[in-house]
C-alpha cells in the first residue's frame, strides 16, 4: 500500500503494519464494490486498477461523479461521520482493494500525524473540484461541457506525441461521457464528431487520442465571452500545427468559467 496518497509521508515499517491489518479483495470490470446506503463504515483503497463513483436513479439514468485510480481512497466518508454511503463504487477494470475497519482508521488518523492533513487535502480538492463541476453544470452549454470533460480525463490519461497532445485510454464511451456532465449520449456524440472532423481528436481502437488540447481550451474559454449553444463551425478550426499559435500558451493551458473570474490551470506537464 506504499501507493497510496494519504500514505506517502509514512515510513515503510507503518505502512507494512497498516496493509497487515486490512481485507484484501479483487474485482472484476463492471462488478459491484460498495452499494449506496450500505450500513459497513470501511474505508477502501485501491492498490491496483480503477473503479468510479455512479449513482443510478429510479428511471434507470446513470450520474457518474468522479474516477477512481491506483493509489485513491474511498469510503472514509463513512468511517469519519458514521453515515451510510451516498454513491455506488464500480469497478473499471480489474481492481484491487484494501479494505480497512473504521476503528482502525480512526486510530490511524490518531497514531500517524501525517495522514490527517493529508485527508484534509484531499478533501479540500474534491470540494474545488466539485464545485466547478457544477459551475459548468449551471453555466456552460452542454457542448463547452464536452470540452471541459475531454481536458479533465487528458489529465489522467497519456502525454501523447506532441507538448498539446493526450492519450485516453481506454477511451470513455458516449454514455459515460454523458453521465459525467449531465445530458444524453447523442449530444456527446455529436460534439466528438464535431472534434473528429476538425482534427481535434481521433478514436484509434480503444484509445481516445486528443490531438490539439489547446484548441479545446480556447473552445472553453471562449465560452465565458459566448456562452452559446449555437457556436459558429469556424471555432473548430484547430490551432496551428507547427506551433505558431500554440505558444500563447506557455506551458500551462487555461480556462474560465463562466460569469467567474477565478482562472483554473491545467498543468502541461501532467499530460
């Protein structure tokens, strides 16, 4: 469990006592983790593989709220307040996962001074992230949503041949893509579509290519001056294949959200 985030300022020796005193369960892709409501106060780590947050309404719509990698945690909502869980756990692939008693995470945040600030973090940026989640849910057309989902999943995914370039794989279908901003499968298919025409990105096989990542931040924050379902088909047209236009970017790419002053930055070195 040396992978895990909140264990990283740990010595070896802790982290070895602490995984002694875990369950260790595999998964398959698809197979059902942790149920919404259920009554175990567990927190769970994934050592190997992937796995996402989703809640499945009464009419059958899936809402995904985030991924889950190597190296994340959840289920301490639970262990800290008590509560039965808010959200489903699937897993993406095969997973992985250590799973640790209440009690003895308590008693972890006690004996190791180090894991309490670090679930702080960690806490603190799924709230940010959260919230400009829904400040694109509530202020950006469904198109600019699209774009902002591609750049967010080109984070985790793969630097790919050039400095704007990402590798997704393996790449997210239409539906899923659809439940992580709320709307329906053929408006996502429609925009990929879009992109694909202009270049922008390109399906090879099971990977998800993103060709121009400034072009779709320029998508993005043209949004916050036009926030327009109907954008004019030039807007597509990508940036400059040999860098001229790209340089305005440096080495950070950029957006902001609508009616919000507040710059977010990706990083491009995390491509």
């Amino acid at each position: 469990m040396a992978g895990i985030g909140i264990f990283r300022d740990l010595a070896p020796e802790s982290v070895t006592e602490l995984s002694r005193r875990c369950t260790w369960h595999r998964y398959t892709a698809g197979q059902l983790i942790l149920a919404r409501h259920d009554n175990r106060r567990d927190a769970f780590f994934i050592v190997h593989g992937r796995a996402c947050s989703v809640h499945n309404s009464a009419s059958g719509r899936e809402v995904r709220f985030c991924d889950l990698v190597a190296g994340d945690i959840f289920g301490d909502f639970a262990a800290i307040d008590g509560e039965p869980r808010s959200a489903d756990i699937v897993s993406a692939s095969d997973t992985l996962i250590a799973g640790m008693s209440a009690e003895v995470f308590r008693e972890m945040l006690h004996d190791h001074k180090s894991v309490g600030p670090a679930i702080l973090r960690r806490l603190t940026r799924m709230a940010r992230a959260q919230t400009q989640r829904l400040l694109e849910l509530t202020t950006l057309p469904v198109r600019t949503r699209v774009y902002a989902e591609l750049l967010r999943m080109a984070q985790t995914g793969t630097r790919g041949p050039t400095r704007m370039s990402a590798v997704i794989a393996p790449a997210p279908t239409h539906a899923e893509i659809a439940s992580r901003i709320s709307t329906h499968r053929e408006a996502v298919s429609r925009e990929l579509s879009r992109l694909a025409r202009a270049k922008v990105v390109e399906r090879r096989g099971s990977k998800l290519v993103i060709h121009d990542t400034a072009t779709l931040v320029r998508l993005v924050e043209k949004a916050t001056a036009e926030p327009c379902e109907e954008c004019a088909p030039e807007d597509l047209a990508p940036s400059d294949r040999d860098g001229r236009d790209r340089s305005r970017w440096s080495d950070d790419f950029r957006w902001y959200n609508h009616r919000d002053a507040r710059c977010q930055s990706l990083s491009a070195a995390s491509l």
